[in-house]
C-alpha cells in the first residue's frame, strides 16, 4: 500500500507551482514578444501595446517573491513534519518520499544568456522570476529530503544515553493498562500486594511462582491474572513466563539467616544473586520486555562499614543483592532498582524481627526517597509495591536506583501525579 504522505506531497508542489504562478506571477515561462519578421511563439500572446507599468509594480515584484521565501524557510518544515507522522514506518516513508521527490524534481528550462532579441525567450525581468520560483521550490524540497534521510536513520534521532535519560522525561508510561507484566515472587509480601495493584490498574499480570495452589490460594483468580509456576533458579522454567511480557517485576528473596527457607537452593546467593541473573538473561532473549524492576535492599553499598548492615550481611544476602544489582545495571536493558529499608505491615512472609512483633508503619505514611544509599528507616510493603508501580508508570525513572524509607505524613497514596512530584524531587 503507496505511503498516503506521497500523494500529500505532490499536492503541496504543485499547490505550490499554482501559488507562485498566478499570485505572485513567478513563471518560468513568461515570454518576450518576438521581433518583426520572427514567427510568434505558440505559447505567445497577440502582439498589442505593452500597458505601462506602474511605479507600484515595480515595486511590489521584488518584495512577493522575498516574502515567500521567508514563508517557505519557516513553515516548509512544519508542513512535512505532518505528513511525515501520517507514517507508522520510518523507512517506508523515506523510500515513498524520496521517489516523489525525484518525480517531481525534474529541472526547469533554463534560457541561454544574454537572451536572443530575435527569438523567443525570457525577459530579465522574467528571468529573475524563473530564478526566484526555482529557489523556492528547491528550498521546500530540498526540507522533505532533509526529513526523508533522518527518518531513514532513526539511529541519528537516538542519540546518547544520557542525552535519552533526559528526553524522556515526560509522563508518558512504559507500559499501559492492557500490557503484561510478570511479578516474580507474587507470594511474597511486596510480591502479593504489587500484583494486586496492577490487577486494579486493569494490566494483565503473570504471577509467578514456585507453586501454582499456593499463589491461586493466595492472590485468587481474575480475569487479567495467569498464575505461572517457575523457578528462577531453574532457567529452562522461565522461558514461556517472560515470553510477551512488557516489563518484569523481580521481588523475589529469603531469609538474611539460615532458616529452612534455605532449603531447595533457596539460600542468598542462589535465589537473589543467581535467580535474578536467570530473569534478567531470560527477558533479555526475549527482547520484548520494556523496564526491569527489582526490589533490592538497603545496606548493598554499607554493609562492611560495620553494624547494622554488617551483622545483616553475615550470610552474603547484601553481597548477593548488590551483584544482582549490578549485573542488571549492565545487562543494557532499561531498569528501576528500588531499595526499601526493613519492611513493615502485612501480609508477612518473612522471618524477621517485624514478622514477630507484627510491626506496622502506622502514621508514616508519607515517603522519603533519595538517589543515595543512605536511608536507614523503615519502610512500608505497601509503599515498595507502589514504589514499584510508579517505576512502571512514569519514562523518567528508567536506569534509576533510589532508596525509599516510610515517615511521618499523609503520603502520595496512589496518585500518579503524587509520586511523579516527589520521584522528580529527589532526581533534582
């Protein structure tokens, strides 16, 4: 099917060539009258008396044509930019918008100079028209094969990294209700709660886990939830749950201390360091998965500066949190590493200090995030998950790496609007 933008640019050449003509009286082919004895060119007029010309078109001659070339100069570009969005493609837009320009660049009949009296020619006067009017449309040609050759390297309008961190700092999200997202470690606590909130937002969710009853048990049945059983210390088991995912989730983990959570390759270093390097080599393969998220720690870059991350670190949990980190932070694909401090408020799934006191965020509702590693307090799960959306939602977090902590306030609840006020803070 011809590019729709081919016909639109033929029209606008030739809505061009009947301005200039009739307008403005630019044209190429304005004869001079013959001389006795020549024969009258066919195109020609009835020789009569030339009327005399006004001071005021003498005037008027040289401003119109100077006018339109400001006209042409400013607007010629805006005029193709909206054709050129009419195309889904780049380089079909530029093959279709370079064969309409060869077929409509074909050169003018430029005249011999001086002119011959005794034949039929250009008149100076008219010879200046000839050369404004080819100027002109020359100029706006010469703006779509400019548009034509970019849109033909879409690699030139990419540019740097850093140059992309700050042109995407719109709102607009990586992925949009209807999008799949895979939660590993659905049956944690971030994990269960993060996948609930994506249910509501109307995204189509892929709650992995280790056993199928167990997450049907624990999260329910909706029409927008897969429940996917897989090991990320398995990669053979990973392959059809990222397969059409558009972002991924990792909130997978276990105990800093030797539990019987060990137990089945569960320990630190296999589930958080290999297990997450398994997810991230599998989207990665896949090559559809837009934003990584991973749910890190604090203490990753503190934990030999002494207690209480030292003591935390005594197993290599934070070894094995920073590793994961860092493989994702290179592994080229876009990612947002959230780093809460010692999780508080149901569903408790861990074995901790707060799992047995039952330790809650109360009043501290409110957020503090910082691009540093140097938040201690804790932080709510119901605040990491959102967190973890809000990575998802908004262009500007991607390649981020913040540390969240629960404090005192009314907080951003779910607001999108919230979040992005208090995510481009910390950024400042």
């Amino acid at each position: 099917m011809p590019w729709r933008g081919s016909t639109s640019l033929s029209f606008l050449l030739n809505f061009f060539d009947l301005f200039s003509l009739r307008y403005l009286s630019i044209s190429p082919l304005d004869p001079v009258a013959p001389s006795s004895g020549s024969t009258p060119s066919p195109r020609a007029k009835p020789a009569s008396s030339p009327a005399p010309k006004s001071s005021r078109t003498e005037i008027v001659d040289p401003v119109r044509p100077a006018l339109l070339a400001a006209c042409c100069l400013f607007f010629s570009p805006f005029v193709i930019g909206v054709l050129a969005n009419s195309s889904s493609s780049a380089s079909p837009l530029a093959s279709a918008l370079s064969s309409s320009l060869l077929a409509k660049a074909e050169p003018l009949p430029w005249p011999a100079w001086p002119p011959a009296a005794s034949s039929s020619g250009l008149s100076p006067s008219s010879l200046t028209r000839c050369c404004t009017y080819s100027l002109l449309r020359a100029l706006l040609l010469w703006w779509a094969l400019c548009l034509a050759l970019l849109l033909a390297s879409p690699s030139a309008l990419s540019g740097s990294s850093s140059s992309s961190s700050s042109s995407s700092s719109s709102n607009a999200a990586v992925v949009v209700p209807g999008d799949t997202v895979l939660v590993a470690g659905a049956t944690g606590g971030v994990g269960q709660i993060l996948t609930k909130k994506l249910v509501e937002r109307g995204y189509v969710v892929r709650a992995l886990s280790r056993s199928f009853s167990k997450s049907i048990e624990l999260l329910g049945t909706h029409p927008n939830l897969t429940h996917v059983e897989a090991d990320i210390t398995r990669p053979e088991t990973l392959v059809d749950g990222v397969r059409g995912c558009r972002a991924v989730c990792c909130t997978t983990g276990t105990t800093a201390f030797p539990t019987l959570r060990w137990l089945g390759k569960n320990d630190p270093d296999t589930n958080t360091w290999v297990g997450t390097r398994n997810l991230v080599d599998a989207c990665r393969e896949g090559k559809e998965c837009g934003r990584f998220v991973f749910v890190s720690s604090a203490g990753v870059k503190r934990y030999d500066a002494g207690p209480p991350y030292s003591i935390l670190n005594a197993f290599g949990v934070l070894v094995a949190k920073e590793k994961a980190e860092t493989y994702l932070a290179n592994s080229g694909m876009p990612y947002t590493i959230v780093r809460p401090g010692r999780l508080t408020d149901a569903p408790y799934t861990s074995y901790d200090l707060n799992t047995l006191m039952k330790g809650e965020s109360g009043e501290r509702r409110e957020v503090n995030l910082s691009l540093e590693e140097e938040l201690d307090g804790e932080t709510s799960r119901a605040a990491v998950a959102e967190s973890c959306v809000q990575s998802l939602v908004h262009a500007f977090m991607e390649n981020e790496t913040f540390s969240i902590e629960s404090v005192l306030g009314e907080g951003p609840e779910t607001s999108d609007e919230e979040w992005a006020s208090r995510l481009r803070a910390m950024r400042m």
